[in-house]
C-alpha cells in the first residue's frame, strides 16, 4: 500500500494583493504638491484641502486664432518617483503633500496630455478648436458646432500640455521641459448657474496680477470647488529642515483632532534636506 500524497495548495492572490504587485515601475504610488513656502502648506493642511488658483497657461503652440494664451483655476500633482524628485522639488519648493494615487482616481484629478507640436493630433485638435471660434452667427455657429462639442474641445484645452514650452516665473520668460514633470491636473468643475466665476478669465485680464488674485480669492470662498482630502489620504509630508519640522509639529498639536490623529500625521513629515543625504 502506498502512502497518500496530499494535494498541493496553491494560494490564489487577493485582489488587493494582486493590485499591489502590479503596481508601477516607473512613476510613483502617490501624487505630490509642492510649493516654495511653509506657510502655504500650513495653510493646506488647516483646512484638509487644496484651494485652487488661476493660473495662466501659454497655448501658442495651438495655433489658435486670437488665442494665445488663458488662466483658469487648478491644482497641480507630479507623479515622479521619489529618487527623481530633486529637480522638481529644487523648481517648485521644498513644502510638499504626498497623497495616495487612489485618493486622486476618486477625486477627478487627470494626468494631462502632452502635445507633440508636430503631431496630426495637434493639427486636429486646432483646426477643430478655430472652426469652433470662427463664427458667432447662430444660423452657423449653433447648427454645426453642438454646445457639447465645444465644452468638450475646452474641457480638453485644459489638460493640454506641450512636451516643451515656456513659462513665466517671476517675470521671467523660461524654457523648460513639461514631460519630465508627469503632471496630474485638477480642475474644479465650474457652473455659471452657481457660482459667479468665470471657468476661463476674461483675456484683457490675464497678465493682472490683481485680477487674477481676486478671482483666485472667489474660490477660496466657494469651499465647494475645494479639493477635499482626509489625515489617512496622506502618505508622506515633505518640509525643507529641522526648524520647519518643528514648526509644522507645533501646528499640527494645536489641532482639535484626538491627539493619536496628530501624532499620526506628525509620524508622516520627513526632512527633505536630510533625505537628499542619502538618495
């Protein structure tokens, strides 16, 4: 009589454990938002939610007729992996929120499209956007370009990006590479019927800086076009030393959440000049 062999068990992944090996190779499992001061990542973290502003974006490369350049509100993500970081952090400052991906899927945050200048896709997309803008006569206009089409050629505009491009900075015209930068974008969604803010801002306007923070003011005040985000939706906090992180302790001890909440979050800060010692 021989003796029995028992039957191999094979373990069938969970689906959770099945997303976390096949998580990506070469961008990160977080998006980050840096700014160049503690205080404007104090300000995020008080009120558990990015505020979007107008920011002015150059579409030359569009060729679009009588359309160079527009400002609407956003808020701007990378997706670069941490041991890449140095020259987007040494750009857009050391102050950052590192939010888990899955956070930014459920809460309509979109990686943009980068443009080839030179592509038949750009050539599509202009020709369609000045035939859409080439006539306000409503015998022409409304029968051969349905509304939805154009909320869709803007909606479109928005998360539009070139791989190279200029900026302003300072007053200061720069040329920089986009597509290093793995942008993600969120846009609030903007209704005419409840708000009294403009999607787009008026373009004799665009270069004023007063203009533009008075609108980006209007959103401040209009919470519902915040991007909300809870303690658990952060993964890593980013400040720049020592003394910031102790700053950013002390803030976050004063808030009124239950004290093993705080001791979390505080558990989340990392230094960024120490961590630049050994990447």
């Amino acid at each position: 009589m021989t003796d029995s062999v028992a039957p191999k068990i094979v373990e069938v992944p969970t689906p959770t454990q099945t997303k976390k090996e096949n998580g990506p190779d070469q961008t990160a499992n977080v998006l980050c938002h840096f700014s160049k001061k503690l205080e404007y990542l104090v300000d995020t973290l008080k009120h558990q939610a990015f505020i979007p502003r107008y920011n002015n974006e150059i579409i030359d490369y569009l060729n679009i007729e009588e359309l160079k350049e527009v400002s609407f509100p956003m808020t701007c993500f990378c997706d670069i992996k941490f041991t890449k970081l140095k020259s987007h952090v040494h750009f857009y400052g050391n102050y950052g929120i590192a939010l888990r991906k899955e956070w930014g899927l459920s809460n309509n945050i979109q990686p943009i499209q980068y443009i080839n200048p030179c592509s038949q896709l750009m050539k599509d997309f202009s020709f369609a956007m000045n035939y859409a803008l080439s006539s306000t006569d409503e015998d022409n206009m409304d029968k051969l370009i349905e509304p939805v089409y154009k909320n869709y050629l803007l909606d479109h505009l928005l998360f539009m990006k070139p791989l190279r491009g200029t900026m302003i900075v300072d007053n200061e015209t720069i040329d920089k590479n986009f597509h290093d930068e793995n942008e993600w974008r969120y846009v609030p969604k903007i209704d005419n019927s409840t708000t009294h803010l403009p999607l787009l801002i008026p373009t004799d306007l665009i270069n004023k800086v007063p203009a533009i923070n008075a609108y980006s003011d209007g959103i401040r005040k209009s919470k519902k076009l915040w991007l909300e985000f809870h303690d658990n939706d952060i993964k890593y906090i980013f400040v720049k030393n020592i003394e910031d992180r102790d700053k950013l302790i002390k803030h976050i001890s004063q808030r009124n959440n239950e004290s093993i909440k705080n001791q979390i979050l505080i558990s989340k800060i990392l230094v960024y000049e120490e961590l630049m010692e050994d990447w």
